[in-house]
C-alpha cells in the first residue's frame, strides 16, 4: 500500500543566508511562474520580497531591448535595494539597473505594511479590463469569496509612478487588504502567487457573468454576505494562500528539474 501523502510544511532555515538564498531562489521562480501564465507586459510587472529591512527585486532595464523577460529571470537577476533605493552591491546580480516605478510602489507598500513578506504587481488583461470599471469583485463564486471585503480600489492614475507620493498613494488606498487592483500583497511569495493568479481569474469570470447576465436581462445571483464572510476567512487566510499556491511550485520544479539547493560560501 502506497504511503498517505503528507502535508505539504513550509520550510524553516537556521542559517539565516540560506534563509536569503531560498528567499531569491523562491522569487525567481514566482516571476518564471508568472511568465508562463503570460503576466508579463514589456519591463512592466514586479514582484518584491522584503529580507529584514531590505528588499529583493528583479533587476529590469530602462530599455525593452535590455530587459529581462519573466520566463528567463534567475536569481542572479535580481538585486538586493533597501528602503532608501540604494542596491547592495555585494548581494546583487550583474546587473544594476533598478526600475523606478517598481522601486517607488513596492518600497511604499512594504514600508506601509511591514507583514507583507511578498508583493506582486503586473498589467494582466482581464484585470486591467475589469479595474476600468472602478467597482469591487462581487462575491459571485466560492473562488471570488476569498476577496470578499478584502481588496481596495485605486481610481486616481496620474501616469507612471515616478515620485514617491504616489507610491504613498497606492499604500494608502490598500491599507490592511492584501489587494488592489492587481496589486497582491500577503505574508508568504507562495500565497502572494496564488492570490494573483486567482484574482486575474476572477475578474475573468466576474466579467463573463455580467455580460452573460445583461443579455439575459438577469442581475446576477450573489452570495450573501454572511456565507461570504465565512468563505473568505477559510479561503482567504494566509494558510489557504500558502497551501493553494504551493502546487505552483511543485509543477514548475518538476517541468524544470531545479529544486532548491544551498552550498555555503567558504
């Protein structure tokens, strides 16, 4: 008889630059994961983890020509930026190339919410479509429940962030969710993936239901509030993030053949 399979536990780390190197290890994967849903647009698109007072980002160049695709991004390609912008020069990739926007929205986000390990942030289609709309998700489905009353609206764009207000801004407008827009902010890089790959997915379907529902002449059917609330505490906490994102990671490992390894330096 095969063993029961156990349940999947989150690693633990003593050493606190295996900790890091797993950490990098990690984010390099979350973007390749992202680019294989196709969440990429051109240099747009980010994904930071906060290390103590620092910040791991990938590395992207003022140029599309130069930049790295999501697919390609190693750990070698990321930096490690404190709060200040400034990119530690012995813990980075090559590269030194820092993207402004990136720098200016996720360091307020990080700095706002210090719980937020990981935040990701990308221009992906049915997001972008539905946050034209200025209107929250509608607790339609099991899926979008999670969301319920936990992700914010941000309507003021005034352009490409390029000060710091206006990263102070988008901190503002998320306040204690852990969305906005299609900005996922949670305590863990394998919950932060989950939670953005569900909710491109549901403002897919929230989209599909309204159109389906006009021309039907229907309003759609709502979950009430109540079950809603209760699905969200199951589906929305940490732990569910966490645990429905680690398969994510599992694929990606077993398509590519690369697991985690740490050699310490000498």
């Amino acid at each position: 008889m095969a063993a029961p399979l156990s349940k999947p536990i989150a690693p633990t780390f003593s050493d606190p630059l295996e900790h890091r190197a797993f950490l990098k290890f990690r984010l390099a994967q979350a973007y390749r994961i992202f680019g294989k849903y196709g969440y990429d647009e051109g240099v747009a698109g980010h994904i930071t983890v906060r290390v103590r007072v620092t910040l791991i980002s990938v590395s992207q160049f003022t140029k599309l020509r130069q930049g790295v695709h999501f697919k390609l991004i190693q750990p070698e390609d990321l930096l490690l930026v404190d709060h200040g912008g400034k990119i530690q020069e012995n813990e980075s990739g090559p590269s030194r190339w820092l993207n402004r926007a990136a720098y200016m929205i996720h360091s307020a986000v990080h700095e706002a919410r210090p719980d937020a390990i990981c935040a990701a942030h990308s221009h992906t289609p049915y997001a972008k479509a539905f946050s034209a709309l200025g209107i929250p998700l509608d607790p339609l489905t099991q899926d979008s429940c999670a969301f319920y009353e936990d992700h914010a609206l941000y309507s003021e764009f005034r352009g490409i962030v390029d000060d710091r207000e206006e990263g102070l801004a988008i901190a503002n407008a998320l306040g204690s969710k852990k969305n906005h827009g299609i900005l996922v902010a949670t305590k863990s890089i394998e919950s932060t993936v989950f939670y953005f790959i569900s909710l491109e997915k549901c403002c897919k379907v929230q989209m599909v239901v309204d159109q389906a529902a006009a021309a039907r002449g229907l309003k759609p059917r709502l979950i009430d509030p109540a079950s809603a609330t209760q699905t969200c505490e199951r589906l929305g906490s940490e732990m569910g993030g966490w645990f429905n994102g680690i398969p994510e990671f599992q694929l990606l490992e077993h398509e590519e053949g690369k697991r985690f390894e740490y050699v310490p330096a000498p």
